[in-house]
C-alpha cells in the first residue's frame, strides 16, 4: 500500500534520525515553514510530526520548538556519529521499499480509472503508433527463417556478428567510437551490473551512487534495492551541472550515471562543451566509474558523442538500447566499453544468466539494416518533436508572468515547475476533473516530498490533441495558484 503524504514525510524524517543526519536535539522547521519549503499543507505537516511524536523520535516543547528525542523508530538511541550519516540529499543506507515507481503506477492507474476519457499524459512510453511493427515482424520472419542449431546452443555474453555490425554503424553516426561490446536484456541490467563491478573493485568505500536529480525514477528504486545509497546531481538544460557532480563525487559516490540525451523526465540533453566539463570533473577522481544510458539515442535531436572519446573513456560504459526507437519488446542492450571494462562486464552477465537470445539479437540486426528504418524514425523524432513544443509554446504563453517553468527540449516529456504555493498534487487533481491526466514530479526525486513539479509525457497524445493538453494543464495551474486554493486530503 502506498504512503499517504504526511507518511511519506514521516519516514523521511525518521530515515534522517536513524543514519545521524537528524542528532538528538535538532530543531526542526516549524509547521508553517515546512509546508512552505515542501508546498504541502499545514495539516500534512502536523500529521506528520503527530506521527513521529508518538513513536517517540520527536518532542515538541511549548515556546521553544519542536526538536528531535534522539529515538529511533524502536524507541533506540540513533548512532548521530555513525560514520554512514548522510545528509539531506543522500538517501539512507537502509533498505526502504521501490516507492517511486509504485507512486507513478499507482498514480496513473488511479486516475485512468475515474477518468478514462481525459487526455493521458502519464505513461512515459512509446506512443503505440509510432512502433515499428511492419519494421519488426519483417525482421522477425528472416530471422525465424535463418535459425541453424548452433543458434538454440548456450552462449556467452558477446553480441553476434550481425549486431555488433548494425549497433557500430549507428554508433559512428553519432561520432562514438566502437569498443568491446556486451549484450544485456535492458540497459538497467547492464546499469546493475556495471554498479556491482564498481563496488567489487572499491569494496572499502560506502556504496554510493550519483544520480540525476530529477531523474529516472526506477533506477533510484533498483539502485536502492541493491543496498546503494544515491546523492544527488543537479540539473540545467544541458543536464547534470559540472560543479554538482564535483560535489557528489566529493560526499563518497563511487560511480556516476549520465542521460546525455533525452532525460525522464525533463528531457535536457548534454552538449559537446558539458560533456568535457563533466570529464574534466571526472578526471580529478580515478576511482569513479560513469555510466551512460543512451536511451532515446536514435531520436534524439543532438549529438553529443559519449565519455568513451575522453581521457575518463578507460571508466566509461555506454549503454545503448532500441526500446524507445524500436519497440520496447526488444529486450537487447548494448554495453559498450573498452576492454578492461568490457571483459568485467562479461564476466558478470556470464554469472547472471549467461547470455541474451542470439534469436532475438537476430531481430534487432535485422530492424537495424532495414532500409524503411531511417524514414520510420524521422516520423517518430518529429511527432514528438512537435507534440513537445507545442506544449511547451502553449504553456508558456499561458502562463506568462506566473513563475511557471516548463522545459523539454528532447524525449518523451515535458517537465513543468510550479509557482511558489503551487502544490502539484492539487494541480493532477484539478487537471484530471479538467481532463488532462499528469504525474506529480515527486517520484523523480531521491527523497519524498518534493510537491512543486509535474512531468507531462507526450506518448500518450496525438499532435492534435497536444494544445489542447497545455491549455487544460495551464488552466488547473492557475485554478490552483488562487485564493480559492485548496489543499488536497492525504
């Protein structure tokens, strides 16, 4: 079952008390401070420390504050000089369930539910239409028809000679040099087992992970499940900031993941200028590996090239994958890098589950050479192209003047920030009763209650049907900036 707001809050806390980011005797913020900074209610607030008192951990003192007992959730004293504390913006060294994906699921499920006919701007997926089918049932039927034995035999983690020939060609294209390469079945396995290599070889450092913030928010879930704790990178139009990801390599990460193109969700992409600033970060700490998730590579608007033409390429995977471009059913990845890596990452797959089936590399090859396959994509790149900005155009006009900021300049979402007092759950409320359906941003973050966001994907509605998404969107913004403002029951 998933948190309640003031819950969410709560455990956030609560998880800052028990790793030492919380000391006994911390004041916290006050009620209306706090609902301010996190642009929920005064009464979600409340809930929340009401929760936290009972459990003992905090204790509020009339004229003096609310301020933390020193208690964890087990009525025991917190280890404030542990050496695992963290601050605000590393998630804790314990386990806590995946609730971000869950929230989007959950989210998105409930509101398709009550309001089927609204226009849904949810899902963070390829539009249906835009698939290439005809592309792959082609390649389905020659491959079918081009299985020998040897085909249906265990193999090992290399890709076959076709693929690696079609991936390399659409790698020049974007001026990536080719490396050794490494079949996965998605590029959060080859993530998964890139981090594993990292923490193999620092095996005294503390398992921490930077991230983009906001980011992918499955991958802060399957990060967290395999017991890594994530710090934060921040963000501009031209993605993670250089002097951010300085400052997360300084708070102890032993890796960095990079979205050069197309970032879930506000859709900011590198340029050839960040991409050597973050390399010359990356150069002043030797032990940081960087991984590469080029998802959206194939439509994507720029080309950046990638980490492994730098002098950090020795400490680079990229990861290439068709899901976005092709079909998400084609579960094949590339992990490109150079042999020391390479030969790891192998290693790695060989132990998980040996290899990736050579028939389904045979469809990706085949989809890859097909001649219908750049006009299929240039069809694709420019429906979303127009789809996100035209929302953006709309938005901005809309809400000239308001604080609003609305960013997507790639990809498959819109990423909008909220006036001050905003709150974006108010704002899905009144959008879905208006009849658009939009995702809270909270999710995107490391720790709950970030409350001043919304992502609006563009998979999910037409070109025509795009304006109209931004006006109703802008309309429930508005509704939710004036004195009529009403704060969402949690």
């Amino acid at each position: 079952m998933l948190a309640t707001r003031h819950e969410a809050i709560a455990a956030a806390i609560d998880e800052a008390i028990a790793d030492g980011a919380l000391p006994a005797g911390t004041r916290l913020p006050t009620v209306r401070a706090l609902s301010r900074e996190l642009n929920v209610s005064a009464s979600t607030v409340v809930a929340a420390y009401n929760a936290l008192r009972v459990k003992g951990q905090i204790n509020g003192e009339v004229g003096r504050g609310t301020y933390v007992t020193g208690r964890g959730a087990n009525g025991a004293e917190s280890d404030a000089g542990s050496p695992a504390r963290s601050g605000w913006g590393i998630s804790p060294p314990h386990h806590r369930p995946p609730w971000r994906r869950r929230n989007v699921l959950a989210s998105a499920n409930r509101l398709l539910a009550a309001y089927p006919d609204a226009l849904d701007c949810t899902r963070g997926k390829p539009d249906t239409s835009l698939i290439l089918t005809d592309i792959v049932r082609a390649a389905t039927k020659a491959a079918a028809s081009e299985v020998v034995a040897d085909d249906l035999q265990y193999s090992g983690p290399a890709p076959i000679p076709a693929l690696r020939a079609a991936v390399a060609s659409r790698l020049a294209r974007d001026g990536i040099a080719v490396e050794e390469m490494v079949v996965g079945n998605s590029a959060q396995q080859l993530m998964v087992m890139a981090l594993s290599i990292a923490g193999r070889l620092m095996p005294d450092r503390q398992r921490i992970v930077a991230v983009e913030e906001p980011g992918y928010q499955t991958v802060f879930d399957a990060f967290e499940y395999l017991g890594f704790r994530l710090v934060g990178m921040a963000l501009d139009e031209h993605g993670v900031l250089p002097h951010s990801l300085e400052r997360a390599l300084e708070a102890g990460a032993i890796a960095a993941l990079f979205t050069p193109r197309a970032l879930n969700p506000c859709g900011v992409s590198w340029t050839v200028e960040r991409k050597l600033a973050l390399a010359e970060v990356l150069q002043r700490h030797q032990h940081v590996l960087a991984i590469e998730d080029d998802q959206f590579a194939d439509l994507a608007l720029t080309r950046p090239g990638s980490l492994l033409d730098t002098a950090v390429g020795d400490r680079t995977v990229y990861i290439r994958t068709f899901a976005k471009s092709i079909a998400p059913d084609m579960r094949v990845a590339l992990g490109i890098a150079r042999p020391r890596l390479a030969n790891a990452l192998g290693e790695a797959k060989s132990l998980l589950d040996g290899w990736t089936s050579h028939h389904s590399q045979r469809v990706l090859a085949g989809a890859l050479v097909d001649d219908r396959l750049d006009d299929a994509l240039h069809v694709a790149r420019e429906s979303y192209r127009i789809r996100r900005d035209t929302i953006v155009a709309t938005m901005r006009s809309e809400l000239v003047a308001s604080g609003a900021q609305v960013s997507g300049s790639d990809g498959l979402n819109v990423w909008i920030s909220l006036p001050y007092g905003v709150a974006a759950t108010e704002v899905v409320e009144r959008a879905a009763t208006l009849g658009v359906l939009l995702i809270s941003g909270e999710p995107f973050y490391i720790r709950p209650g970030h409350n001043n966001a919304l992502r609006m994907s563009v998979s999910g509605i037409s070109n025509e049907q795009a304006a109209r998404a931004a006006q109703l969107t802008a309309e429930a913004i508005r509704l939710s900036n004036g004195p009529s403002s009403y704060a969402i029951p949690v």
